[in-house]
C-alpha cells in the first residue's frame, strides 16, 4: 500500500486544528457553529476524538470562503488523505458543511463560486484551479455525519466522539468496512505528488464577476451579532433592518437597547471589533 512522507511544508496554513497521524487516510472537519471565541467543550472534544482514533489532522472550519481555502491547502500537502469526516453541527449562516458536500460534488464555477452551495459567499477565490481540483480527486469520500443546526442531542453520531472515531477507524481498515452507508477503506495515498500552496490574500481581491457588495456582506455579519428579538425598541421592524442601516452608516450600533444589557456581553464585545 502506497503512502508517502508529507514535505517539511505541512501542513502551509495555520488554522484551528492539531496533526495528528501524518499516514493516516482521514482528516476530521467538526463545524464551528458559534464564535470562535466561546467554543462549547462538546465540540472540542470531537476534535479530540479524531485526533485519538488517529486521524492526520482534526480540526474546525467556521466559514465557507478563507475558512474552507485552508482546509484545502492542508489536505492537498499530504496525499495520504483520502476521505474528510464532517460532523458538529451544520451552521445555518455559514453552510461550510453543504458547501464541502457542493465543492465535492460540483466543483466550481468560472469566477471560484462553489456550485450548488447555498451559503452567502461560497467562494474560492484564493486558490488556484489545480489545488481545487486535487482536493476534489484526492477526496475519495467526504463522511457527512452533520446534524441539524443547533442540534444538542450527543447520541447523534455527528454529535457523538465514538461515533467519530470509529468514522475514523472504519477508513484505516484493509478490507472495505460499512459505517453509516459509506464504503470506506485505506486504499494508500494519492498517486499525485502533494501541491503546497499558501495563501496569499489580498484586500483588493473580488468575489468574482458575481461579487458582492461590501454593504451587502456587512449588514449580514452585523446582524449575527445583534440579540435577534425583533424587540423593536431600536425603532425598526426588524433586527435585520436596524443591521442594513448600521452597515450604511444610519444607525449606530449602540442603539439598540437590548444589546446595552449583560445578557449580550459577548454580542456587544464583537460587534465593536467587527465595526472597528
């Protein structure tokens, strides 16, 4: 069976994951579906659980753009990685999740737009189409273990460390092994020889001939950050409304009252570096 040593370049971006087994077939992606500065423990521990069941590198993803560009560059620097296993929780605003199951499937369009994803930015406008394309031979199988957004429900196999590592274990096995529908097995590395690539990211760079507006990207971001009671009491109809007018210079932030309270510290708090 063919595996190779990763270069002394792996893996070229840093991120939120630990390595792990450099000959291992499977690299594990939990979903971070909260802010990355209160990281709730179960997730942690699914990291863990790949890294302990021997997986090359267990790690998290919060975005369907740069996020994902890293996920890329990492997985094809070691072409011992054959499948991804996805598990946590599916982000309602991002969709990282749907958008790997989408870049697998579909590839990409003419202007590095993920077809078929439904997030609000699914662009790889960073990567080469060689290092796109690699990812989408190299991955034999992307493991879709995902729960629903906002699921808590820790038997749930995506939810549930055993469950991942044995998502894990079932690829390292000779023989082809069954685990939830998928048929996976260690059939050594990629033929290919690893592509190390960095990022190189640059402000002045576009979406693509579909690119967004900067107004349009903010008050979404904006309104991740506010209460989302539709309270009112800022005046708008809407939290969403009262975040297009802050991202348009209309409103301030600090208008709205709810967001002034204890209870949303933490929303207050990002929201002022997010604006900064």
């Amino acid at each position: 069976m063919l595996k190779v040593n990763p270069p002394p370049e792996y893996p070229p971006e840093p991120g939120r994951y630990t390595r792990g087994n450099d000959f291992s077939p499977a690299a594990v992606c939990v979903i971070l579906d909260t802010f990355d500065f209160a990281i709730p423990p179960d997730l942690q521990e699914l990291v863990m659980a790949g890294l302990d069941a021997g997986a090359a590198l267990a790690g998290m993803l919060q975005t369907e753009n740069v996020g994902l560009e890293k996920v890329l560059c990492n997985i094809v620097a070691n072409p011992n990685i054959r499948y991804l296993i996805l598990c946590g929780r599916e982000s309602a605003g991002h969709l990282p999740g749907q958008t790997i199951m989408a870049l697998k499937d579909n590839g990409v369009d003419a202007a590095k737009r993920i077809i078929g994803s439904n997030a609000p930015t699914a662009y790889l406008a960073n990567l080469p189409e060689d290092v796109i394309s690699r990812f989408r031979d190299q991955i034999v199988t992307v493991v879709n273990m995902l729960t629903r957004p906002g699921a808590t429900d820790r038997s749930l196999p995506g939810l549930n460390m055993n469950s991942v590592a044995e998502a894990v274990r079932a690829c390292y096995q000779e023989s082809p092994a069954e685990f939830m529908g998928y048929t996976l097995y260690d059939m050594g590395a990629c033929t290919e020889p690893p592509i190390v690539y960095r990022i190189a990211w640059k402000l002045a760079q576009t979406w693509g001939s579909d690119q967004l507006k900067k107004t349009e990207v903010s008050w979404l971001a904006i309104s991740k950050l506010l209460p989302g009671t539709d309270c009112k009491q800022c005046g708008e109809a809407k939290c969403t409304a009262f975040a297009i007018k802050v991202a348009k210079g209309k409103r301030r932030a600090d208008e709205c009252p709810p967001l002034l309270t204890s209870e949303y510290a933490d929303l207050r708090q990002a929201l002022v570096k997010l604006l900064e």
